[in-house]
C-alpha cells in the first residue's frame, strides 16, 4: 500500500508540475485560452479520432471569435500556439511583419531527409533565395509550354468517366481524381507517362499513392520523435519512410542522368530545373526536394478540388447549367480545343473555383513560426521567438461574417471581387510565402472541371450526403472526405445546345 500511495503521490506532483509549467504560458501572456486537458492541451479530440485538426483549429477559430477575442492561445500537447483571429493581425503576420514570420515553421533536415530540403519548408535567407531562383519556373509562359501534356491526360480523365457512366451510371470522382493527378504531376514534373487512369494497379502509381500514406507504425514514430508541440513538424509523417525516399531519389536520378546524356529538353518541371542548375547553380539534392515537393503540394489538393466542385455543381443543378452554357459560348462543346487563354478568361468557372477554395481550402491552416520576438499590434502581448502560428483559413473562409451562409455553394460571392474583404480569402495564402505554384494547380483545376461539365451531367448520389464529412483519422494533410465523393455521372446530349 506504501508503494501505491508514494507511486500516486509521485504521479500527482508531476501531473501538478505539468500543468503549472506548460499550462501557464498564455495565462501569464494575457492572451486568451481554454483550459487544457492534461495531456494533450487542447487537441484531445484529435488524439480520440473525435474531430479533424483542420476543423478543430477553425472550431476554435469561430468560438473564440463569437467571444469578441481577436487572437488566443492553444496547448499542443505542452506546446503553446498562437491562434490569431483579427484580420489586421492575420494582415501584420502575412505581410506588414512578415521580417518576424518569414519560416513556415515545417519540418526540416536535410542531413538525413533530404527530400525536406524543398521550398515550402526552407527557412530564412536560404528559402528567399532558392524562391528568386525558382519563380520563372512557374510563369504562365512555363505554362503555356505544358498544355498540350495537360490536355493529352484530360482525355483519358474524360475516357475514364465515359466508361464509368457506361457502366454504372456513377462514379467515385474523388478517386478518379486522384489517378488523374497523378498522372498530370509525373508527366509534368518528370515526363513519365504514369497512365494511371487506365491502369491504377501499376507499379509507379501505386508507389506514389502510398508515398502519402504512411502505415500507423510511422506515423506513431513520427510522433513520439517530433511530439505535437509544433504542429507543422508532422510533415516527418510522409519523410519518415527510407524505401519510398529512396525510390523517389532513384526516379529522379535516373531522369536526370538520362537526360544529360542524351541532351533531352522536355516541357516540364524537372528540365526547367535543370535550366536553373545549369544557369545558377542547383544540386542534386534540391533538384529532388523540388520535384517532390510538386508531388507533394499537387497530388491530392488538385484531386480533393475538382471533386468538391463536382460534388457541388452535382447538387447545384442551376449552377452546373450556367457553367456548361459559358463553356459552349466561349469554348464550344469540344474539350480537346480548349486553350489556356481560354479557360483563364471564364469568369463564372473562376467564381465557382474560388468558391470551391473558400469552401475546402487545400489546407485547413497556414503554418508560421514566429522567428523573433514580436509585439502584436493593438496590444501588450509579445510572442516569444519559436511560437508556433496557425492561421485558421477555414475558419475565416467559413466565417459568416464575411461570407453569409457559409455552407452553402454559391459561386456568385465572388461575381464583384471588391466586396471581399481582405484577407478573409486565403486559398494560396498570401504575402512573401503565397504559393507559387497557384497558377499550375489552378489551371489544372479548372481544365478538368470545364472538360468534365463539357461532356457530362453531374446529379447527386446517395452514397455521399450534401454536407461531406472529414476523415477524422486521416493522415493526408489535405481535407480529405471520409469516404469519397460519389456522384451519379451521365454522357451529354450535346445536340441540346
């Protein structure tokens, strides 16, 4: 009985500490918080599988805000992040003070993960300069030059759904999706024709695929190894596993080292960063983290926004026509000829895309690290340097007092640009760190939406209700639904138009 009792005694006393020297820190700062649980802090219903990170963070988001708060802090664990709420602070931390929040706050350590060396995680002066070096390389003349492959791959998209409609009369467009963008991304990124579409079980697609879904085992010791102070740490998930980092580093060697000996010039990204490593200088190690990092921002973010969109424009039947009826105004019925400056000059397949953004952005939050202590404007508090930041963009994006009916689908929020206030629409995220690769998923996007609504009609299922629910227990970072997003598909009477 001695034993038990100096054993409960012994665990009360750390539980006491605990609390006192980690659940503390935002009380002591004046900034407002909700009392953690031990252990977890604030994101037990995370650990239990109850609530997705993406929604926990924006549920907090909207409650603290309902409160009148403009910022507040959150417990990771034993770890302290700062939750800003107030536009102008959102404002300071993107852009005015960006001197204070200029790293992401992602894991990195190129030493022993070499594919983390890449431009979304590189810190400081390092990332600013392979930033300069790799801006051409997105432009729209860059391109311009990649349409034909976007164009090539959009007809298998449109071959697959043909064959599914056929058959059964739906289709589970979050899957086809998928096959779509990997497809898009090896032929763009590598040149490789992966046809994923036609065969999903190939070796290469299916290798690719489970690069983003790593087993429990490694996301557990990604967690025991990273902890859950930092949230943005949890990248090392999709690092952790050797083999997969070594076939990737293998396919983009022998890509390289084909095409130096056979002097191949090609319309991708791997021969635009060749032209980069031989004008400025890039090694072969940043070479690959690049090209996975394309992988890694397209593979699923392009799938998950083509598929919210159908799914949406499947229960929108007004909207879907009016689409339709822009398309075969400006482009005509046959999709094999629609050009890039074509599609960019829609303007209600534009709106309908930035509604699918405000709805689902492809990340729930942006991640920032606070690299030096930093006074937030309009108050007393200071963030101490290393503070991680999460800025809740579904939060914002969903906040009804920026977008009225949050929930509900409409296109038309964006038809005057001007009513939107600033930074309350942040897909790509915004100031120095605002995604450059937007125009290349945004392209890609609306192509095969426009291909799609072109040759089918998209009608609801039962399978997948209005409302789609998160996976709670997914381990992709993007937004991914539960279960799919099925949709019943039928081929175009075009003689109708």
């Amino acid at each position: 009985m001695q034993i038990v009792l100096i054993i409960i005694i012994l665990a009360l006393l750390c539980y006491l500490y605990y609390r006192h020297r980690f659940f503390t820190y935002w009380k002591k700062k004046g900034v407002p918080t909700y009392p953690p649980k031990f252990p977890a802090g604030n994101i037990t219903d995370i650990l239990l599988g109850k609530e997705h990170v993406y929604t926990c963070i924006a549920n907090f988001y909207t409650k603290l805000k309902n409160e009148g708060h403009k910022h507040a802090g959150l417990y990771f664990f034993n770890g302290p992040v700062y939750l800003p709420i107030d536009r102008e602070i959102i404002k300071s931390i993107l852009t005015t003070d960006f001197e204070y929040f200029t790293d992401r706050g992602v894991f990195l350590d190129e030493d022993n993960f070499p594919l983390s060396g890449h431009l979304f995680a590189l810190r400081g002066s390092k990332w600013k300069t392979l930033r300069q070096k790799l801006t051409p390389t997105f432009s729209s003349g860059k391109l311009k030059a990649m349409y034909d492959v976007f164009l090539k791959i959009i007809e298998n998209f449109v071959n697959t759904v043909e064959t599914s409609a056929q058959k059964e009369g739906e289709i589970n467009i979050k899957h086809t999706a998928m096959n779509f963008s990997t497809d898009i991304i090896l032929a763009t990124a590598f040149g490789l024709n992966s046809n994923t579409l036609k065969e999903p079980d190939n070796e290469l697609a299916k290798s690719v695929l489970t690069f983003f879904k790593p087993s429990n085992w490694i996301f557990l010791k990604a967690v025991a190894k990273e902890g859950f102070a930092n949230p943005g740490n949890l990248l090392r998930v999709i690092m952790s596993n050797k083999p997969h980092e070594t076939f990737f580093m293998k396919l983009v060697k022998d890509a390289i080292d084909y095409r130096d000996k056979n002097n191949i010039v090609r319309n991708d990204f791997l021969s635009l960063l060749l032209e980069v490593r031989n004008k400025e200088g890039l090694s072969f190690n940043e070479i690959a983290a690049q090209c996975f990092v394309i992988l890694f921002a397209g593979f699923e973010t392009s799938a998950q926004s083509i598929s919210y969109c159908i799914h949406h424009l499947a229960h929108s039947q007004d909207c879907q026509e009016k689409l339709r009826k822009e398309i075969f105004d400006n482009l005509g019925q046959d999709f094999t000829q629609f050009t890039y400056a074509g599609i960019k000059a829609l303007p209600y397949l534009d709106r309908a895309f930035k509604e699918t953004l405000r709805m689902y952005p492809t990340l729930g939050y942006l991640n920032r690290i606070c690299v030096k202590p930093y006074k937030v404007p309009g108050t007393d508090v200071v963030l101490d340097a290393g503070t991680p930041v999460l800025i809740s963009h579904l939060g914002i994006q969903r906040d009804p007092e920026y977008f009225p009916e949050p929930l509900k689908f409409d296109p038309d929020r964006f038809k005057d640009e001007d009513q939107i206030l600033p930074f309350s629409f942040l897909p790509f995220g915004e100031g120095p760190r605002f995604c450059i690769a937007s125009r290349y998923g945004t392209i890609q996007t609306k192509l095969a939406i426009a291909a799609l609504v072109s040759q089918f009609r998209f009608y609801p299922s039962p399978k997948t209700p209005e409302t789609i629910e998160f996976d709670k227990f997914s381990k992709s970072p993007s937004m991914a639904p539960a279960k799919g997003i099925v949709v019943k598909v039928a081929s175009l009477d075009k003689q109708k138009f």
